[in-house]
C-alpha cells in the first residue's frame, strides 16, 4: 500500500453526489480520487447527441440552490459565481384535453390568480391552503429529515417534539398524495398537476405518502435554468473539485471493493483495467442495486425493494406546432390512477401517458433562443414506464409504440409534433438498465410508496468499514439537490468517523480550512488521468 493510503478517498461514481462528497473531502484536506465508468462527469445529468445538437437527456429542473451554494462556499464561491443562471418566474406550464392550459408562477399570488381564473375562487383558496400546508411540511422537515444522517421515525419525532403531535400530524404520514389532494382541490386537473410531485421521486401520487406536498414549497422557493444545460452543473463541479487536487479517471468502471483479511473493512477498489486503487475510505456513488455485484453479495437484500419509474426518453430538433410551450411543458393524461396502475400493478406501459416536454432552447416564459427562431428547437419528451428492463427487451416496434402514444396525447392537448424514431434519440428501460446495472432502468432508487418508505432508504453508513454511500438511491432520495446532499452526509460522516478513529490529520495550511485558491496555488500539478 502507498504512502498514506490512509488519507486517500476512491469515489466510485462522478455523479452529483460523488462531486459532492469529492468537493467536502478535497476541501478538507483528504487525497480523492474519482473513478467514473462514461466519459463524463454528471450520473444521470447525461447528455446525448441527435442531427449534430447535444440535448439534456436526465434531469431538467434545478430547485433548492442554498444545497448547492453551501456545497461552494467551503471553496470560496457560489453556483452564481460559477454558472450562468436564469430563475423561472414561469415554474411549468400543463395542458389538458382540448388544449385547457394552467401555468404555476414562482410567485404563490399569481399561482392563485391564475388558479382562480383556470377553476374558480374556491379551487384557489384551496390552493392557498395547499400552499400553507407544504411549507410548513418542507419547514418541518428541512433539518430534522432531509439533511439528517440517519433519520427513522422515533428521531424525526425527537426533533420535531414528541410534545408537538400537532406537528407531527401535520405532516400527513399516513395519507395517499392523492387522498390528501382531494381535501384541496374539488377539481380533479389540479388534483393531477399536484399529485405530479410524486414523480419527482419516481413513485405513483396513489401510493406515495402526502408528505411529498413539500415539493410545491422547493418549486416556490426557487426554479433554476442553467445556461448551457444541466450538465453544466456536473462539470462545474468537477472542475473546481480538480481545482482542489482531486483526481478523475473516466471510461474505467470498478469491477470490485476490496476489503482486508478480516473481510470487514475496506483497503481499495480494482478497475475493469486491473488497476488497483488502494484507500482507506470507499464512497460508492451508484444505486445501490448494484452495490452487491462489487463487494461479493454483501448488502444484499433479502427482499427486494420495489423499484421506482423508469423512463421512455426521447430528444430530437423537431419543429412543433399548435399550443406554445414553456421550457417545462406537461400534458396531463386523461385518468391519472389509470396511468400509475398500469406501470406498478400491472408493469406494462400505460396506453395513454402524460408527456412532460422540455423545450431547452427556450426561457422560462418560453421565448427562443434568437438563434433557433426559425428553425427546428431542441426537445425532450419523457413518459413514465416500468422498471422491467433486465426482463424486457424494448426493440424498435414498441419503442415506436410508445412515440405514437405519446404523439397522440401531444395532439389532444393541443401540440401537433411528427415524433419520427428516425429524427430522435430515445432511451428505453433496457437501455436504462444497462447505464445504471441492476436497477432494471429505475431512475430513482426504490419506490416512496408508503409511510414507511423514506426511512427504509439506505443511509450513508454501511456494515463494511470504510465504505459509505452516496447517490439518489440512499438518503435523503431523488433528484439533484438531493444527491448533493448525500454526497455531502457521506464525505461528513467518513470525516466523522476518522475523529472518532484518531485519523484526522488536518492539511497545515494558514488560516483553517483549505480553500480552493490556496490548494490550487499549492499543487505543481491538477490534471485528470484518464
């Protein structure tokens, strides 16, 4: 083993929450090396390329900034300094049959008004009371949940207040989403566009707790457009993460976590080049799924979790025609329910989906890009699917399947749009499977159905010495800002463990905490190997 191979950390995994436990460790002082199977940084904020254009293919929408800014403060900047950013004063725009159209505003008394005008005063004062209620959700479980190590139901009530039951109750645990909405909304369209949240973390708006409400309270707070495209997000942080010395080998996918003779602690990882990285710490960043497959079957579950949604992908410069778009776009579906129980209870495509649209070379408000006036503009289409790809074959005829199904909810709603396979890049479940293995194409770990189900997530500790956890499939859950955060429990809580373990060796330099243009200034050499 090299010299203080202690210090060194492998992240296995360039995704959001590997950049972010690489960025809190590096800014720390610890040695971090990154191994990344593609060519790139980001996870699942991947790019592809269709008719020579480079479309955002994995998340559109960027909320909670503050994570991000907290994240950049330990090196001296902020995601406004670092990026070029745009908040949306039109959060989304959605469509019904007949073209019947509903925008929500980050402004919560313009979503009332334009609710009032859409469904009348009293659908609006629900709205308002909806509104209230996720706050003060999102209020409760900011600190107590959310940024928590290793949150179960005796410590949220610990630090909420055994003696509040009020509190505790106001967070709605053992109601649907769906069931909860109707206590809101006599109309069932708004019943849909807020159930929609419960796709946020893959799971149907029947099945998922109401405590996701709290996702209306993030939207409000803020809906970021990246200049560039999400993916810019990835590759700012890697690029101050290789500012602070942190190393990144891409195309090299680790084929196994090795651990010592005792079999419980962890000294390094092995490539699929039979390189060998010797580390004292391991922070894997995939789905945990797939975890067993690098360590021998440890962490195994006896009973698999249900698997969240998966995705019919599609990208292509295509010219649309019929209703205006926003940059966020949703065509709601006619029956809601039906949709959701074609894809979990019966794990088939739904016959008739809801199509979200993003159409990224517009503004929030949707004007275009001057360059792209006059021509075919950059779209992407999704529609919910089972995770069945390790099961499931997608060839051609049922990928074309799914386009004519979505082109035909496009066309009730208003948009008429030629989605011709020939034109696009799609991504079915199968092809989801084989980026993230053993996940069958689910996209946000395992399903939030329950009340339960949030604190059966894997947290960033593991029974293995040394190896932590980090992604969108261990807590806190889903989504951008929420696998920063679990990048950053992770980086904590080995950071944590090396006090409690006498082997903290603090990095000598003047004036506490590395920064990024100290370390920089220090290092003869930042360049990524590959």
């Amino acid at each position: 083993m090299p010299d203080h191979a202690e210090e060194t950390v492998v992240i296995v995994g360039a995704g959001i929450g590997g950049l972010s436990a690489a960025l809190v460790l590096a800014c720390a002082g610890l040695r971090v090396v990154v191994v990344e199977t593609s060519d790139a940084p980001g996870g699942k904020l991947r790019q592809v390329k269709m008719s020579g254009r480079t479309f955002d293919a994995g998340p559109t929408v960027l909320t909670m900034k503050w994570v991000f800014d907290d994240l950049l403060s330990r090196c001296d900047t902020s995601l406004g300094d670092e990026l070029d950013l745009a908040r949306a004063d039109v959060v989304a725009r959605h469509y019904w049959q007949g073209g019947e159209c509903l925008d929500l505003f980050s402004d919560r008394a313009e979503s009332r008004r334009a609710i009032a005008d859409f469904a009348g005063m009293r659908e609006a004062e629900g709205f308002s009371r909806f509104a209230d209620d996720s706050a003060r959700i999102y209020q409760l479980l900011e600190r107590s949940f959310i940024d928590a190590t290793r949150p179960n139901p005796l410590s949220l009530s610990s630090r909420i207040g055994l003696h509040r039951p009020a509190s505790l109750l106001a967070l709605k645990p053992f109601s649907s989403l769906w069931a909860a909405l109707g206590g809101y909304f006599n109309d069932v369209r708004l019943r849909q566009l807020f159930a929609r949240y419960a796709t946020y973390c893959g799971s149907s708006p029947v099945l998922s707790p109401a405590t996701l409400m709290l996702v209306a309270h993030v939207e409000q707070a803020g809906v970021w457009i990246v200049n560039g495209g999400m993916h810019a997000l990835a590759l700012c942080l890697m690029r101050i993460a290789s500012d602070l010395g942190v190393v990144f080998h891409f195309g090299e996918s680790v084929a196994r976590i090795e651990r010592d003779a005792s079999g419980r602690a962890v000294t390094g990882v092995i490539t699929d080049r039979q390189r060998h990285l010797a580390a004292h710490h391991v922070i894997y960043n995939g789905d945990v799924a797939a975890l067993p497959q690098l360590t021998g079957g440890m962490g195994k579950p006896r009973t698999p979790p249900e698997r969240s949604l998966s995705a019919l992908v599609a990208c292509g410069a295509l010219a649309p025609q019929g209703v205006p778009l926003r940059h966020h776009t949703v065509f709601f579906a006619d029956d809601y329910e039906q949709e959701f129980n074609a894809i979990f209870r019966h794990q088939r495509r739904p016959a008739d989906p809801t199509v979200y649209v993003c159409a990224q070379d517009r503004s929030a408000d949707g004007r275009h890009d001057p360059r792209v006036d006059n021509g075919p503009e950059r779209l992407y289409f999704l529609m919910n699917m089972p995770a069945d790809g390790d099961r499931r074959r997608y060839d051609e005829r049922e990928v074309e399947q799914c386009l004519t199904s979505m082109e035909r909810r496009l066309a009730r709603n208003g948009l008429q749009i030629d989605l011709d396979p020939a034109k696009l890049s799609t991504t079915a479940p199968d092809q989801f499977n084989r980026l993230y293995p053993a996940t069958g194409g689910a996209l946000y770990g395992m399903a939030s159905h329950g009340w339960m189900a949030s604190f059966q997530r894997p947290t960033a500790n593991t029974p293995l010495k040394g190896l932590y956890l980090a992604g969108g499939s261990v807590h806190p859950g889903p989504g951008v800002p929420m696998a920063a955060l679990s990048g950053k429990i992770a980086a904590e809580c080995l950071l944590a463990d090396r006090v409690s373990h006498g082997r903290s060796r603090p990095v000598a330099i003047t004036g506490g905490m590395p920064t990024r243009s100290a370390i920089a200034a220090a290092s003869p050499s930042r360049s990524s190997p590959s």
